[in-house]
C-alpha cells in the first residue's frame, strides 16, 4: 500500500488494536489473472511471542476458500472511519481530499476443516462480541444436531501474519490552527464516519501537543 511517510503507523500494538476495533475485514487472493474477495469477520489471534494470526470461517459453497495456496500470501484490508475534508476548512486555497484509517495485512492462509478446530474458531468469534453482554450467546448452548449441520456448510481459516501495513491519514500535515478548524467542522456535520473520524483526529491532536 502506498504510505506517505507522514501518515504511516509503524507501531505493531497500536496497529493490533486497530484490527481488534474494525475486526471486518475483506479477503483478497487471485486465482490466475483474476482477483477474488469476500467481507469476513476476523479474530486476531496471539500465538506466542512475535506471532499472531488472523481467524475467520467461510461458507463452504464460497469457491474461494478451495483457490486458497498455503504458499502464497493473502491480503487482509481493515477499514476504519472515513470522511471527506473540504478545502473551505483551510485558511488558504488547498483541495478536497478523504481522511481515512486502514490497515493491510499479508499471511500465508491455511483453510480449515477439522471440526473441533472450525469449533474452536467460531466459539472464539461469538465469545469476543458477546462477551460484554448480559445475558450473552454461546455456541455451547445449541442443541448437537443443530450445531453439526451449521458447521458442515462452514470451513475455517487461519492467516499467519507475515507482514502489516497500516495508513492513518488524519490530516497530520496541517497546522495547528488548520487541524483544529477540521475538528471544529466534523463536530458540527452530521455525516455517518464524523464522530469517530473526530475521535481519531483528537488522539493525533494530543500527540502533537495540539491545544483541543
């Protein structure tokens, strides 16, 4: 992915809690000349030391998961917020331009259809969204015969994580006086992203010392 140095992320634990907070991502791999992509929802996954993994399940009819080679890598994009900034909130003549938070991930994949591993990773997907609510749902708690059926029309995933690239565009080469009229203008438009779009820039308004 293309980065200006300006607004690259380099740091792997921020960039980790990216993809923990915007955990759907898409797939893309190529099958000759052809690319091919599927929307998934995925769990990182700490498997000792330096290494993690990305953890997902597909529909078993979704022909992807068969073009999939444990030798060559995938791509895995997480989105974050995204709004569009105006030049009428500079105060000198500029252009429009997008503010936007994605990450790139590149592994190797390795399909999965071991029952008790398929298991494992969609136990862990609900547990990490229902965790927080009370009372929550559990793939513990369905009845066998319902269960087997809904895991023989799946297959799991697992993408080792070679390499991430992540691009924070959020206006980090505007000064200060500029930086804070884009905040000002986010908090008064009424655009889906704005709000968390805002909250991203205020994070880089505190790094650089930037009055709020």
């Amino acid at each position: 992915m293309y980065i200006p140095a300006i607004f690259k992320e380099t740091d792997p634990e921020t960039i980790r809690t990216f993809i923990r907070e915007h955990r759907f991502g898409i797939l893309v791999n190529s099958v000759g000349d052809l690319p091919q992509a599927t929307h998934l929802p995925f769990e990182l996954v700490h498997q000792g030391g330096e290494n993690y993994a990305l953890q997902t399940h597909l529909a078993r009819a979704n022909p992807q998961w068969k073009s999939l080679d444990p030798t060559r890598e995938v791509l895995v994009i997480f989105s974050g917020p995204h709004g569009y900034i105006s030049p009428r909130w500079y105060d000198h003549v500029n252009v429009p331009t997008m503010n936007y938070l994605a990450v790139h991930v590149y592994g190797k994949p390795r399909p999965i259809e071991d029952p008790a591993e398929v298991y494992a990773i969609l136990k862990r997907q609900v547990d990490a969204r229902e965790g927080e609510r009370n009372p929550g749902y559990s793939v513990e708690g369905l009845p066998e015969k319902f269960l087997q059926n809904e895991m023989r029309a799946l297959v799991g995933l697992e993408v080792a994580i070679g390499r991430m690239e992540a691009s924070f565009k959020l206006s980090q080469n505007r000064d200060e006086a500029n930086y804070r009229n884009i905040l000002d203008e986010l908090g008064h438009r009424h655009e889906a992203g704005d709000p968390a779009l805002r909250e991203e820039m205020r994070k880089v308004c505190e790094r650089k010392g930037y009055q709020k």
